[in-house]
C-alpha cells in the first residue's frame, strides 16, 4: 500500500506524509478488505494478545483502526522507543546502497514514523518501551507490558518464558 501510495518508506518520499484522501483510495479499500479478511480468520483461533511489529504499520494506523472498529477488536498501541542514532546505524548499513538510504532521510523516517503514530493514535491505550531496556533490564520491560495488556493480573511463568525468548546477540547496533 505505502509503495502504491509513493511513500515507498525507504525512498525519499518515504519522509512526507501520505496523499490526502489516502484511505479512501480503491488500492486503500482492497487493503482494508485482506485486513479485514485475515483478522476475521485470525480472531477465531487467536488466544489471549495479538501483536503486529513493524514500523511501517504506524503510518496505515488509520486503516487499522477503522478495521479493528468494523470488527470490534481492541487496538492497542506498543512504542518501542529505539535511540534514534541506533536506528539511522541500521538503516544506512541496511538500505544505503539497495535504496540510498542516507543519514538524514533515516532521522527523517525516526521523527516521521513516531510523529504519525502518536498522531493517529490520540485516544488508544498507549505503552511506551524502551528498545534498548529489552538487553538491560527485560524483567521491568515484561512486567509493563503484562500490566498493560493484562490488568487483571498475569502468570508470572509466561513472563519468565517470554524473558527466556530475549537474545542480546541478535541487537543489530547499540
């Protein structure tokens, strides 16, 4: 959709926000039909939370959350605070030769992304994390997100295997 949109997020048009009138645009509406579908199958043999992780999902947070309300589905925001110099390392080391990526249009793409999700977001239950509190203190990390998405209480297994699914080695930079 964001290719579709000529917001391709890598390019430089990545960095400006999206057409005007942009979700009621057909290729817009066909993806809200696959959402739509997808979720539907998903909510019958899904149990207990769903999570989406991918950045570029907070600029189609519109779309998700007129879907989600079609569906009565909760929607609940994660922010993943990640230093904005770790970020500009991985994408310039990712995409600068594939698709140009430079430093500035990757500080551009921070601001941009956190920026529309707060935006678009005013009124969902919001958690914010730290990115980098997954490798120094995962325990706290896990303890608010449980509260977050289970108020009523959380089996303190589930965090202990959720810990044990951490891996420092995989941090791309920091």
């Amino acid at each position: 959709l964001l290719i579709d949109l000529h917001r391709w997020w890598p390019s430089e048009a990545g960095c400006q926000p999206l057409p005007e009138g942009w979700l009621h645009t057909p290729r817009a509406q066909r993806a809200a039909h696959c959402l739509r579908r997808l979720l539907t199958v998903d909510k019958s043999a899904q149990q207990g939370v769903w999570a989406i992780k991918d950045p570029r999902t907070s600029l189609l947070l519109p779309l998700w959350r007129q879907v989600a309300d079609e569906l009565k589905l909760p929607l609940r925001l994660l922010l993943a605070i990640r230093d904005p110099a770790e970020v500009v390392v991985s994408l310039v080391g990712r995409d600068g030769g594939p698709a140009g990526m430079t430093q500035e249009r990757a500080e551009a793409l921070w601001v941009r992304h956190h920026r529309q999700l707060l935006m678009d977001g005013d009124g969902l239950p919001l958690q914010v994390v730290s990115y980098s509190g997954w490798f120094s203190d995962a325990e706290a990390q896990l303890e608010a997100l449980a509260s977050f998405f289970q108020p009523k209480g959380f089996d303190r297994s589930s965090l202990e295997s959720a810990r044990s699914c951490i891996r420092p080695e995989h941090r791309r930079s920091g």
